[in-house]
C-alpha cells in the first residue's frame, strides 16, 4: 500500500466523535505509550470536541472500511504547532507518513527516533493503540472575571515575595542550598531520578504546611509509578477552587528554569494567600513525568473526571519556564490557544500589567507541549505563562542541558511573571483584601 493510499485511509480515520448528552460526551479516545511504556492520554484538545480520537477498528468496520491490522500497527501522531511547521514544510522531518489537520501522522519510528523528535524539535510524539473509552465531563466552563483591585493585589502581592524571595526559594530546589529532611540535609541536584523527585516533594510538603496548606500525594500507575504533589487552602465557598500547577521534574538536570522557576512560583504564591480570605480554595498542583509525556498531568486530570471533581476546578494558571531573559526585553507569552474562555484569565494578566506598567510584554502565540493542555482536554479554563519560546533571538539555549542553573535566571522578569499570575488568581479566587 503506497503512503498516498495510507494517508486517505488515515484522513478518514481520524475523527472527531461528540455525542450531545446533558451530562456526558463519548468520544474514540487515544491512549499513547510514550518512552517508558506509559498509558496515559494525548495532547491537543481540539475546540468543541472531547478528545482527539483515532478510530478503533469496530469504528472502521462500522464505517465499512477494510484495513489490514497492519494499517494500525506503529502509528505515531504529534501536533504540528509554530514551533515544527517550518521544518514540516520544508520536508524536514523523515519517517513522516502524512498530515491530517493539525496533526502530524508517523509510521514505524525506532525509540532513537521518538527521542531524537523531542530532543531537536521539542515534539511530543505518541504512539497509539486502538481504544475505546466513555467517560463523563460537564459542559464546558465560559468563565467571566471582573479586573477589581489590580493595582490593590499587585501591591499585596510584593509585600509578600520578591526576585531575592524566589532566588532563596530556587536555590533550594536545584540543589544549591541543603534542604532538610527528617533531620537529614539533602542537596537536590536533579529531579529526573525517584530520589530527586521524592526529595522535591518533601520540600513542597514542608513549606506548605509551614503556610497552612493541606498536603496529599496523587499516586498513578506508570513506568516509574508516578506521584503528583497537591496542596491546598480552602475558600469559604465549598468545594469550587483555582489552581497553580507547574512541573516538579526535570530532564536530569538542575532544572533551574525548567521548570524549577514554576516550583519556586508556587511556593510563592501559596506564600500570597497563606493569610487572605477568599470565595474560592487555591490548589497547587506539582504534576510528575511532564519529561516524559506529560505523564503526571493526564493522571491527575483523569482521576478527577471519574471522581467529578472535575466540575469544581474554576480555571487554572500554569508556569513552565518563566526565569530567562537574558536582554531583559520582558517579552514572555500567555498560552490560552483560543481553548474554551482560557483567553478571559489572559485578559486579566495583561490588565494588570499593562494598568501597573509591569515591565512585561507578553507575545501572541499558541504552544500545546506542557501539562495545561491537560485542563483543556478536560473542558477547563487554563493559561500557561512561559518565557519566550518562539521566533525570538533570546531562546534560553540551556533548555534540557547541564547549564540549566540558577545564574542563568533573571529574577526581576521571574518575579514580575509570578506577581503577574498572583493577581490574576487573586482576583479568580476572588480575594477580599482589606485595605486600612
């Protein structure tokens, strides 16, 4: 069968199923094993749709289309954003069997080859089985927040923390200053092994029940029997509540920027609402495995759509990389992608730095390679703030490599992201902040 032929059949293939249910969608989902032979579920959230499907071969059947079994057999799928679509277009990429929207479709790749995509490209690719799956979700949420006290927050918010505050807070979790644990001193040196990644947790654990946060883990069956940091305070509303998620583990490295940047911003931020009143209760979520295919934040997001929990996440604010400026130009982006009423939590940040004259400038673009795509997946509002990343000349060039250290971070620009963030859940937490 010619690669023509194939990518027809694929085409068809490919669908999008929604059922109109009040209260539930069934959808052909894909699972994918990634390096390490981990189920979880894919990337991009299509607009509208439940999940990004490929059909099972009952669907194929029903729609009377004869496939031999190797026709699904090897199948590798990847989204095509700004960041692959010029070396796609240029014919850049071998092993490519075909484009189906924005979907890249590969065929029969070596384990090398998944490795070496992610590693030049930065492409997530995800091998695909044939399954089904039915689950439940509520309608998608339009959210709308009103920008009250902005400036109010902002000045709340630096009372609190600082760049020194974050650059104490990072040399702790990349190993340059000893943690303590159970009366032990550890250096946390890197966060891609399970003793690194435990260690990170019970330095989470410490500083935020120190600030009056309630701390659990989420366990999930992986390769490395993944584990998911969560904490949370309360609001006076129950149940509903916001979140701050980053990832805790890194590619072996320090990971000082990536993303130990977005564990020092939760820190931070828990540090925020440690003594403030609000409508709805903040949770702050260290997701495991982003390394490996954002593992640990489909886990987490799946375990809350079977319990239905799922319907009391209002929206959430995701850090990935968020320290490196080298020209202190300012320039970072907000990602929402247009994805369900993302962009009105956008609207909010911007405000804010565009009515306190915030020395940022976020720029317009659309990435889907980190855990927010998660929430997304899920029917929930969701931004990610990271560095600039795109068609810019200040592309943090220690991005998965040893020199991913703590002087490599701008603290002024890292602390006015965080600060930026802090207010916007602030103001989606809906704070009461008594001014004298």
């Amino acid at each position: 069968m010619n690669n023509s032929l194939k990518l027809i059949l694929l085409i068809v293939l490919i669908s999008i199923t929604i059922s109109a249910l009040s209260d539930s969608r069934k959808t052909y989902v894909i699972f994918v094993d990634q390096v390490g032979k981990t189920e979880t579920f894919f990337d991009k959230y299509p607009q509208g749709a439940t999940e990004i499907v490929i059909a099972s071969r009952a669907h194929a059947k029903s729609k009377n289309i004869q496939l031999e079994l190797n026709d699904l057999e090897d199948l590798y799928v990847a989204v095509l954003d700004d960041g692959v679509s010029a070396k796609y277009k240029k014919g850049k990429l071998p092993s490519l069997l075909g484009k189906v929207g924005d979907y890249l479709i590969f065929q029969g790749l070596k384990k090398s080859e998944v490795e070496h995509y992610d590693h030049m490209y930065g492409l997530k690719l995800a091998k695909v089985s044939q399954e089904e799956k039915t689950f439940k979700t509520d309608t998608k949420t339009v959210i709308k927040f009103t920008e009250k006290n902005s400036e109010a927050y902002l000045n709340f918010v630096k009372s609190q923390f600082n760049g020194t505050y974050l650059k104490d807070k990072l040399e702790f979790i990349t190993g340059v200053k000893p943690i303590s644990v159970n009366n032990q001193n550890i250096l946390i040196k890197e966060r891609g092994s399970k003793a690194g990644r435990n260690a990170i947790r019970a330095y989470l654990k410490q500083e935020l029940e120190l600030l009056g946060f309630k701390t659990w883990t989420h366990t999930y069956n992986s390769s490395s029997a993944g584990i998911n940091f969560v904490a949370q305070k309360d609001g006076t509303e129950a149940d509903k509540f916001v979140v701050i998620s980053a990832h805790i583990d890194s590619v072996g490295n320090a990971g000082a920027d990536d993303d130990g940047t977005g564990v020092a911003a939760l820190i931070a931020t828990a540090k925020v609402f440690s003594t403030l009143t609000h409508q709805y209760g903040l949770r702050i979520l260290g997701f495991d495995e982003e390394e490996d295919g954002l593992v640990g934040s489909g886990a987490y997001m799946s375990s809350l759509a079977k319990s239905g929990e799922i319907k009391n996440l209002v929206a959430a604010i995701h850090y990935d990389m968020i320290g490196y400026d080298s020209n202190s130009d300012g320039k970072f982006h907000i990602l929402h992608c247009n994805e369900n009423s993302s962009n009105k939590i956008e609207e909010l940040m911007s405000s804010t730095i565009k009515g306190s004259a915030v020395p940022l400038s976020n720029i317009n673009a659309c990435r889907r390679r980190s855990d927010h795509i998660r929430y997304w997946q899920y029917g929930r509002p969701a931004v990610m703030a990271i560095e600039i990343r795109e068609k810019d000349s200040d592309v943090n060039p220690c991005y998965h490599a040893k020199c991913d250290k703590v002087e490599t971070i701008n603290f002024d620009y890292f602390a006015n992201i965080a600060q930026v963030g802090a207010v916007a859940l602030m103001q989606m937490a809906n704070v009461e902040l008594k001014t004298h």
